[in-house]
C-alpha cells in the first residue's frame, strides 16, 4: 500500500472488521497499482472470497474539485450498472463518514478476467472485435439508466442540476479553476479555452436526460476474462469518474486519442442494445466539449499527483496537442451549427 495515503494493514483490518470479517488478521492483502488517487487493495478471506479496498486520501491531501466524495460515485455507479445486469463488482461495505479508527472507505467484490492490454498480444484481429461488440452493448445498457439530475452524485461542485448546461459548466469552471490554483501547464489559456467551450454551450442544451455515464472506459478498466480464442467482457471496474450527464462523455475515453466513429464494432454493438448515436453536428460538438474537459484533467492532475518531471513531459507533449485539436474542433464545429 501506499505510504503516503491510509496505508497499513491495520487500516485494512479495521475496514474489514466493519464489514463483519470475523477474522481479519487472516485475510491476505495484496496492493493493486494503476490508481494514482484512491489506495486500493486487494483482500482474499479465508473463506475464499475476493474483495477490492479502496481508501481515499486523507482530508485536506491535494487534489482536482470534482475528486471531492469519488468514492460515492463509485458505489452510485455499481450499485446502478448492477441494477441492470451489467458486469461490475458488487458494493460489499461503504462508509464515507466514519468514525474512528476506521477510515473512508469503499469494499466491493473483485470481478474475474485482467485488464485488456495484457491480453492484446495474444488477441485476435476477430476476437478483438467481438469484444468490442461486447462493451458496445454492456456499454447501451449503462447509459440506458437515469439519474436524478444532472452532474457529480456526491456534489462536489454543489446541487445536481437540472439541465446538462448548467452541469457541465460548472464541471468545466471547476477544472480551470483548479488549473489557475495549481499555475498547471496548459497549452492556451484558461480563459481562451473557456471562452471556446462556452461559445458552444448551447449544444448541450440538446441532452435532456441524466444518463449513467463511467467516464473512464479505456481499457485498462475493462476485464477480460478467459483463455485467447474465448475470451469475454469479466468486468467494467473503476466507476469513481462517473457522473449524471451525456451518454456520448463516454465516447472520448473508449476512443482514447483516437475517433469512436472508426470504431465500428463498438458502435454496432452499442446499436444492437438500443444505444443511439447519431454522428451529426450536435453529437461531433458535444464529443469534443468532453474530449476538452478529459483533456483538461489530464494536464491538471499532474500537479496534484505530484508526476516525475518525465511523467509530466508526456502528459504535455502527448495530451496538450489532443487538446488544441479537439478545441478547434469546437469551435469549427459551433460555426457549421449557426
């Protein structure tokens, strides 16, 4: 576990002893790496079962606005995408609030299969894309569910909101108002980018339903489960980036640096389960409104998470070229819609 958040063994042990683990010191722990927020952890009992810990940084840690209560968002987005027979992990135990020693925290079931870059060498051009159909149609079932408003569940940035407008701009607003706290690189500036984005808000007025969107659908955050030739979707995991808003967000991340209209498994299978994405005007502009905001976090986050200076030499030769597209696209786009 990290040493630097709610690390130690004995945390773990008090989290699992809340959860009604008769024995915890019997449990094994094992750290997972890929999160750069949240500790997570990976727990087998000794009656077999296996869980995931999360543990959130402590109070007053630096972090992005929107990261305020993520692990609530996490377990809204479980507990939803379960409702609907989606492959997720079930929520076991969450408190946000606790008391001491225990500390925040979220428990849930670990789902089989590993994450889908380390089977691409032995993936098929053909198993490749019937996989692709497969998040496709888990990917419709997602978004077919509605929230109760627009923006973050645990409302970090305040109040749900009733139009997606309204939602996304103080999503936006959030992000630069971090990027000026933490003097982060961008490669124009915060007002320049937020005059662009906000000539286009009125695109978003055009989403009128708060759907279940994840947020961060790369591939790293998809289960494959089984053996090459029969491999199948085990799991959608980290759900904390989730929020109530457009379903076409979650185009930007499942396209990562790249075009989800080229992606045409993925689409067919997203249209197969009733997914609908009409690849006008409206849905290009919106697309890349969420590809600037992904972006943005991207090249903010860096300063918080403290990045190795080759870390953040990446992110700034890799993402801030991704950003200055997607906002000429916008503004491209807004012109062809007037």
């Amino acid at each position: 576990m990290r040493t630097d958040r709610h690390e130690g063994e004995a945390a773990v042990a008090a989290i699992l002893e809340a959860a009604g683990v008769a024995d915890p010191a019997a449990a094994r722990i094992a750290p997972l790496s890929g999160g750069t927020y949240n500790t997570v952890v990976r727990v087998s009992l000794a009656d077999g079962r296996e869980w995931v810990v999360k543990i959130p940084p402590p109070a007053g840690a630096p972090g992005m606005s929107y990261e305020r209560g993520l692990l609530r968002g996490e377990a809204t987005f479980y507990r939803a995408a379960s409702a609907v027979g989606v492959p997720v992990p079930e929520v076991v135990h969450a408190v946000f609030d606790p008391a001491p020693p225990v500390v925040p925290h979220l428990v849930m079931t670990a789902r089989p299969g590993v994450p889908w870059p380390e089977q691409t060498a032995s993936m098929t051009h053909d198993e490749e894309r019937r996989l692709r159909h497969e998040v496709g149609r888990e990917v419709a079932r997602l978004h077919d569910v509605t929230g109760p408003g627009f923006g973050y569940p645990a409302q970090p940035l305040g109040p749900l909101s009733g139009t997606w407008r309204q939602a996304f701009t103080a999503m936006t607003d959030a992000v630069l108002a971090d990027a000026v706290r933490y003097r982060a690189w961008l490669p124009e500036t915060p007002d320049r980018i937020d005059a662009t984005m906000g000539a286009a808000s009125d695109v978003l007025d055009h989403v009128v339903r708060p759907a279940l969107v994840h947020f961060d659908l790369w591939q790293g955050n998809l289960l494959l489960d089984g053996e090459p030739g029969s491999l199948a979707l085990g799991g959608i995991i980290d759900g904390e980036r989730m929020f109530w808003g457009d379903p076409a967000a979650d185009f930007v991340s499942l396209a990562l640096f790249a075009d989800i209209e080229h992606d045409t498994d993925f689409l067919a299978g997203y249209a197969a389960a009733g997914g609908q994405a009409d690849f006008g005007t409206s849905l290009r502009l919106r697309v890349a409104l969420y590809r600037c905001y992904l972006y943005l976090i991207m090249l903010v986050e860096a300063v918080p998470r403290g990045y190795t200076a080759e870390h953040a030499a990446w992110t700034r030769e890799t993402v801030g070229p991704e950003l200055e597209a997607a906002l000429r696209d916008v503004a491209r786009l807004a012109g062809a819609s007037r």
